[in-house]
C-alpha cells in the first residue's frame, strides 16, 4: 500500500493504531558483509552528546489479529547523551505518545493512562503493543550509518559520487535512503525502514 506524507489523513481508530504511532517510538552498488566499526560508531553517539529530529511517519503493521493497519503523523526525536525520547503526533499536532529509551529503563506514555515502565524499550513495545522497534537502531540509522552492535550488510551510492548510503540491511531490518538535504542543510531527508518478520513498514520524512 502507498502512503502520502503530505496527506493529512487521520488516524484509523483503536488503540493499536495509537499503539503504532507510539512506535514510532528514517542505482547501488553492494558491498559484502561487515562488521560496522565499534569505536568510530560509538564515538559517533557519543561526542555528539544531543540529536533532534522533527519530521513525519507514515506506518503500515499488522495488529495482533493479523489484521493490516496504517497510521499517519509527525514526530519529533530528541536524543541526549543515551537518553532518546520520541514524541508522536496526530496531523492536527495532538501528543499521541511519549516513548522515552535508556539503556537501563524504557517509559511509555499514552494520553490518559499511567505511564508504563520496562527495563527497555523493546521489552516494553513487545508486551505492552505486540511488536518492538528499532529505537537503539534508529540512533544510528538515522546518521546514517550502521549500528555498531551487530553485523550489516552496506550499500553505497555509486551515482552520488559522495560516498553516501544508500541501503543498510541489519537485524532483519533493510533501511533504504531515498533523499538526502540539500546543500547547506545536511543529512537523510527520507528514509525508509522494512522488516518482513513480523511484517512492518516505516516510512519517515525529516524535515530538519
């Protein structure tokens, strides 16, 4: 199914569809297998001590009926230090949740309910809406580069000419760059983020 970005759809009711917004919680030439470098990675998250990102999502999943959904939205990413906390939004700019991730805890927020709690947050996506994210991927892939935590699979764009990414496959995730800002602005300006199992389809745009 497409999706319109520049749509300003509503959210399909129930609350998976709150549910997955929450959750988010972005011409080759291939490269073979490789380990991503730990250090450089990690210095990478590591000196720059805060990040944001504001933009929109659009999600296509599958609830715990099997059944296909979409949700629509923006989202503003604020990371600091090992701390990255996720705030989504209806079209209309409404706060639909509040994820926020650390290494030793994860916190949910929807409207209306107690926050809920987990010792991080992929434990707490899997139990509490049925699927996880790839929140600690994202602070990577969103650079754009490979997290340093496990092997991926690198594609370049060969037609660029300036060494750019143009896919990275990681932990059953294919992460495709379409665009990128343009000059003087820098970095991904649409990113695309697949996994087949279980199904998930994220697209974002960055709109700085």
């Amino acid at each position: 199914m497409a999706f319109n970005l520049n749509a300003g759809a509503p959210l399909r009711r129930g609350a998976l569809a709150l549910a997955a917004t929450a959750a988010v919680v972005l011409s080759g030439c291939a490269t073979k297998p490789n380990v991503p470098n730990t250090s450089n990675a990690a210095t990478s998250i590591t000196t720059q001590t805060s990040r944001a990102y504001h933009g929109r999502f659009a999600i296509q999943y599958n609830d715990q009926n099997g059944q296909p959904r979409n949700a629509y939205g923006n989202f503003e990413w604020q990371e600091t230090g090992d701390t990255v906390t996720l705030q989504l939004r209806n079209p209309l700019g409404q706060t639909l949740a509040i994820v926020t991730s650390s290494p030793s805890s994860a916190t949910l927020e929807l409207p209306n309910r107690q926050p809920l709690n987990a010792d991080n947050v992929s434990t707490l996506m899997q139990s509490t809406l049925g699927f996880a994210l790839p929140v600690e991927g994202l602070r990577y892939w969103l650079q754009p580069s490979a997290a340093p935590t496990s092997r991926a699979k690198t594609t370049m764009d060969a037609s660029s000419g300036n060494g750019r990414l143009k896919e990275i496959k990681q932990d059953g995730w294919t992460i495709d760059y379409l665009a990128y800002a343009d000059a003087p602005a820098a970095g991904v300006k649409r990113v695309n983020l697949t996994r087949e199992d279980p199904p998930l389809d994220i697209k974002l745009v960055i709109d700085q």
